[in-house]
C-alpha cells in the first residue's frame, strides 16, 4: 500500500520505513509535527519536538514531500485510553492527540490514495493508542513493524542495516553533554552497560535520549550536520538535559547505493519453533487424517434457550445464552439479528446499573464464519463500542434452527483497573486487531484473552500469540488459569478443552482463548490483622475422575423432574421419551486452578461427562474438599455439548445438585462437533467450563 511517514528523524522512525519497504509498501510522502517557531523543543506526551530543525533535511534526503503542523494542543487525555468507549466517540477538543489527525487529514487531501501511516513505536502504549485512534478516524493502517522488539536486538539491527543516526538530547542518568553527536555504533557499548547498571531502556524507550538520523538505506543522499550547538537545559552531575541544536546542515550525494535489505524476525521465536515441530510428529496430526471422531451434524440441535441467563456475585454480572428474541421472524438479515442481541444485552446491563462500557469479554456465535457473514456481523457489532472495546472469541457453531448469531459476556461495575491492549498496527508481535476487540481486557485480577495453512504452524502461533499478548497485557506476566482451544479440526499445563466447531475466522484451522490471572493477592500481615501486605502466587492444577459403572438404566423426564429449576435456567424442558443410559461407564471427570491463598476459592472449573452421570456422582463430586467452596463462587458457565447429543439429561441433574438452590451461574450452550481434553480416550459428550469469582 501507499503509506505517509510520521517522521520524527530519529532512527525508529527512519528504521521503520526500512521494514515497510521490506514488506512492499510505497512511500510516497512524509509528516511532521514541531513546536512554534523560536522554540528548539517542547514538553510533549506525543512526539519528539528536538532537531525539527534538520527534519527538511531528512525528507529531501527521502526524496518525499513533508506535511507540517506546528503543535498547538496540550496534553489534556493522559490516561492509557483516548476517546470514549461508547460508540462514535471522536477524539478529546484541545489534545495535541488532534494535530496529528489534521495533520494527516491534510495529507490525504493530497495523496488521497494513501492508506497507511508508518509509526516507529517501539514500547510507548500512551503513543501507539493515540496514533491508532487516529488512523482508525482517517480509515488509514498502522505499520508499526518495531512494536514490542526485543531492544538489544533492534539497535544492533539498526546499526548492521546501515542506519546512521547521531544522539541529539541526553537526559538519562550516565548519559552526558561528551556524548552528544556520537552514532549508535559508537554508543552501543555505552548503553548496554548503562542498561545493565540502571535499567536504561538501550533503545531510549523511557526518554533517556533521542537521535536524528543522518544517513539510512532508503535516503537519496545523506546528511552532514555542519553547525550546531550544545544547549544544557538541565545542569545535573548524574543526568545532564542537553540538546544539539543545528544551526546548519547540508545533503550530499552518497557514493554508492546502499543495500536496502534488512534482517526480519523469524516467524516463530526458538521455544514455539520446537513446538510445532512437536505438533507436526505428534498424535494430534495423526488424528487430523483420522476423522472417525468427527461428524458434521445432520440435523440442527434441537434445544433453544427461552431467554438469557445471567448471575451476579459483587460488582461481577455474566450474561449467557442471548440469542434474537424469538417473537422476531427467523428470516431477518443477520445484522438486524445482531443487534437485536446487543439491544437486549443493553437492557440487561442496565437493569444492572452497567454499561456497554463495563463489559470486559465477549463471546460471539455465528452459524458461520464465511466472509459475507463475518463481515455483516462485524459491522453491526462495531455499532456499540468505541476505543477499547471488549475482548472477543468469534466461533462458528452449529446453531440451533432459526438461530442466526447467540453472545455471553463479563461485565464489571466501574472497575478502575480496567485495562485494554487493542493493537491495531501491522507488525511482526502479533496479529493486529483492526476489528472493534481487544487482544485483551485487564479486569485485575483476571485478563481475558480471545484468540501457510498447516495445523502444527497455527497452533505454534496461537501459542507465541498468546504469550505475547499476556507479557504485553500485563508487564508482570501471569498465570494461565483456563483455555479453550478452538479448531476446525480435531487435534498445557492448566485446564483446558479442546473444542471442534464448524469455523474459525479468516480460515484459521485454531484459536486459543485463555483467561489468566495476574497471581496478586492483597492478605492480612501475619503479625498485624489491621496491615495487608500484597503477595504473589502461582496457581496450581488439579484433576481427577468420578467413575460409576452401570448398565442400562431407563430415564424418563419423571425421573429427572427434581431437577426442574436447573432446566429453567437453561431456558429448556425435558423430553417425556424414554432415555436410555450410556452403554459405557457414566463418567464426571474435573480438573481445576486454584491459588493457595486462605480465604480464596478456586477460580476455574472444568467437568467434563460421558453418559448420564447419577445423583450421587454430582454429589460426589460437589463435596470434594477441593472443590467445595467453589459453587457458591461460580460466576459464569460454558455448556459444550455435541449437536446429536443429549446433554441436557446429563448436565442439568448435575448442576441441580452442585448449585442447589442458590442462583445457577450464567449459562451459555455451545454444540460442538468434539469435545476433548488432554490425555483423554475419544470425545466427552458435554463439557462445562466454569469460572469464579472470590
């Protein structure tokens, strides 16, 4: 694509054009944004305002026109988000976040065949989410190929790539006035020491420095600072302030042309590269070819939730199982359907005293993931969020007839440790989001995560993905308490499901949904009751299997007619035809992450069920000591269950017992054409994945 350059000339920025060039992309113009004239520099969130006075020089050495704007905004919004999170939001009046959106607004007037804008953010989320927000307005792509690399890496990078950038402003602790106008070769001792010694970020990711680049292989010529002078904004024996000024420069033609290759990073990082060599020998590949497991359903299942189920512990509400309200004609487009959905999830917040806004995860079920699907559902629910939208897992299933779309969420009240990683940038960290969801949604303490054609590639990706969006996410990490892995065909350490459904978006074979904790909990001082002090766990994994053997046993609804108040909450009655049970062992089989911290309960829940599991193996498995102080906890539920099979028989006298009489968590019921789990024999009949709150 054509695509305009903000230019800071400093070397990410010259840097990244290198990589757009790399991936095909045409260069046709350069922006800049600089302080009123007579000013040498400004205290800006946004940009770097020093050597505005050779940034001529750096566009006439790129042969490309540069857009200009002096900065006349303030940094008003300096929280981690800019906008609103309602719908149609615009930006903040007075931001200097707004100069850049007239700035390229202007250079689309003259180039309106541009579609992309080159951003050499490396770390800085508070200057990625302004610049995303307005590309997003200007319907312009983000090409930010150095977000998140590793720093060491990138300026060694930089300076075998032939990037000539000279230190213009030190301001950093062991950075002085003698290292002004050194290159980034002569430098990069000195700041991998510092780096070592005081944590500097060595590519001067926290304002430690800044640079003006003086030659690089997309520059026509190449330029020759002639005059400039020392100015000392800050006199401090450890940390000096100071700046170059350049009172005069020159370009001169180069020599010889340059070599504008640049190294790339490998798709797959070392440790996920074994990982889908593993996966291409491994079993699961094997059972790819073998599809005597899997089925497409021949009938539609046959079950419809009558209304939506929701449960509320705290500031927490989970809402499942809302589908178009079925007074509405079956045959209505697919977006009116949708928003149908999103209007009744509206009302429920509401009632709830919650907004759109407060919703953290999202999961949306559609019949299919065709294009022409995605895409009209896609549209219409972008129509209800602004900036940082919630976090999403889109799954093509086998919907019940007459059934166009179904969603569950996670709400929470006015939580204001609500934190979203949205990126939208082309680069190699990770796929970006240009859709309205997040990678991920920080509610402290949980972090939710959605999710060349060949399976063991996909799924080592969908690992790197992960882990890369939960470093990102949260700078401490976390622990990975639940995952769902989706697929389209059949295929860690934590609970976890494997689940085939009809399709994934944009043909992926994978998709991985994990909710992770950050492990934080503040608990009263041993010696002092009154003091809490915060401390850090690790979670541990547990499971274990319910066996009952049984032959077959007849059951009829007048059998399971105890159990009326779980059908309800399901929104589904019972058939009154006689129901055999399973011709194999019923089978509850759980597995579980908890943190051992007093006063908690665990957080996630998995029971997976063969057969038609007894009263007495619920109650079994609801007084295990382990699990016993969970039900009460349990927020939301996911009900996986085979299309042809019938798990309403089997789940709701199961969920009688462990809820009783106290509320039922929300439940949503998501046919599957597998359900599997690790090291388990065939497939389970239905799954539930549970998750609590304490």
């Amino acid at each position: 694509m054509k695509y305009v350059a903000l230019l800071s000339g400093g070397k990410d920025s010259c840097y990244n054009l290198s990589h757009c060039n790399a991936n095909g992309h045409e260069l046709v113009a350069a922006a800049t944004l600089s302080p009123e004239s007579g000013k040498d520099e400004i205290d800006s969130y946004m940009y770097q305002t020093v050597g505005q006075d050779a940034i001529e020089f750096v566009a006439r050495a790129l042969d490309v026109p540069l857009y200009r704007r002096v900065i006349q905004g303030d940094a008003i919004e300096q929280n981690s988000e800019y906008g609103s999170r309602s719908a149609g939001g615009a930006g903040v009046l007075g931001d200097e976040t707004e100069d850049l959106y007239t700035l390229l607004e202007d250079v689309k007037v003259h180039h309106p065949d541009v579609q992309g804008v080159s951003v050499g953010a490396i770390l800085s989320n508070y200057q990625r989410v302004r610049v995303e927000h307005v590309c997003r307005r200007l319907s312009l792509t983000p090409l930010a190929y150095l977000w998140q690399r590793d720093q060491a890496e990138l300026l060694s990078e930089m300076i075998a790539a032939g990037i000539k950038s000279v230190l213009i402003k030190v301001a950093g602790i062991g950075l002085t006035v003698k290292h002004l106008g050194k290159t980034l070769h002569e430098m990069q001792d000195t700041l991998t020491r510092l780096n070592s010694l005081y944590g500097l970020h060595i590519c001067g990711e926290g304002g430690e420095y800044e640079t003006l680049t003086l030659d690089s292989p997309l520059f026509k010529h190449h330029i020759v600072l002639d005059e400039t002078e020392v100015v000392m904004h800050t006199d401090n024996e450890f940390a000096p302030v100071a700046y170059l000024r350049i009172k005069r420069a020159s370009l001169h033609p180069k020599q010889s042309s340059t070599d504008s290759r640049v190294e790339t990073p490998p798709l797959l990082d070392e440790r996920f590269g074994g990982l889908k060599d593993v996966t291409e020998n491994s079993v699961l590949e094997g059972h790819v070819n073998d599809s005597s497991d899997l089925y497409e359903p021949a009938i539609k299942p046959r079950h419809i939730p009558d209304h939506p189920s929701t449960r509320a512990i705290g500031s927490w509400l989970a809402i499942g199982n809302i589908h178009p309200d079925p007074s509405l004609d079956s045959e209505i487009p697919l977006d009116h359907q949708v928003r149908n959905c999103f209007i009744q999830l509206q009302g429920i917040l509401e009632s709830c005293n919650l907004r759109m806004e407060d919703v953290a995860n999202i999961t949306l079920l559609l019949p299919s993931l065709a294009l022409e699907v995605f895409a009209v559902a896609n549209k219409a629910y972008a129509e209800f969020f602004g900036v940082s939208p919630p976090s999403r897992a889109c799954v093509g299933v086998d919907l019940p007839e007459g059934v166009g779309v179904m969603l569950e969420c996670v709400a929470r009240k006015d939580d204001k440790t609500r934190k979203a990683l949205h990126v939208q940038g082309l680069s190699y960290w990770a796929p970006a989001n240009i859709g309205p969801y997040s990678q991920a949604i920080t509610v402290e303490p949980y972090v939710f995560l959605p999710s060349p054609p060949s399976l063991a590639l996909e799924t080592a990706l969908v690992f790197q993905h992960t882990d890369r969006v939960i470093c990102a996410a949260n700078n401490m990490g976390g622990h990975i308490l639940l995952s769902l892995y989706w697929l389209v065909d059949k295929a860690d350490e934590t609970p976890a499901l494997f689940l085939v459904v009809a399709s994934l978006p944009r043909g992926a074979r994978v998709e991985k949904q994990v909710l992770v904790h950050t492990g934080n909990f503040t608990v009263p001082d041993e010696d002092d009751e009154d003091t809490f002090t915060q401390i850090s766990r690790t979670p541990e994994c547990l499971s274990g299997d319910i066996h009952a053997e049984r032959t077959q046993i007849p059951r009829t609804a007048e059998f399971l007619s105890w159990s009326g108040d779980g059908y309800a909450e399901c929104g589904m009655t019972a058939s009154s035809e006689m129901i055999l049970g399973s011709t194999r062992p019923s089978v509850l089989s759980w597995q579980v992450s908890r943190f051992d911290v007093p006063g908690t309960s665990p957080l996630c829940v998995v029971i997976c069920a063969h057969g038609y599991p007894s009263q007495e193996d619920a109650l079994e498995l609801r007084n295990l000591p382990l699990l016993s102080a969970f039900w009460e906890t349990a927020l939301s539920a996911r009900l996986f269950h085979r299309s042809d099979a019938d798990f309403l028989t089997g789940w709701s006298p199961v969920s009688h017992v462990l809820f009783g009489d106290r509320d039922m968590p929300a439940v949503t019921s998501i046919p599957c054409r597998y359900i599997g789990t690790q090291g388990s024999d065939g497939q389970w009949d239905w799954a539930v994945a549970l998750v609590g709150v304490s």
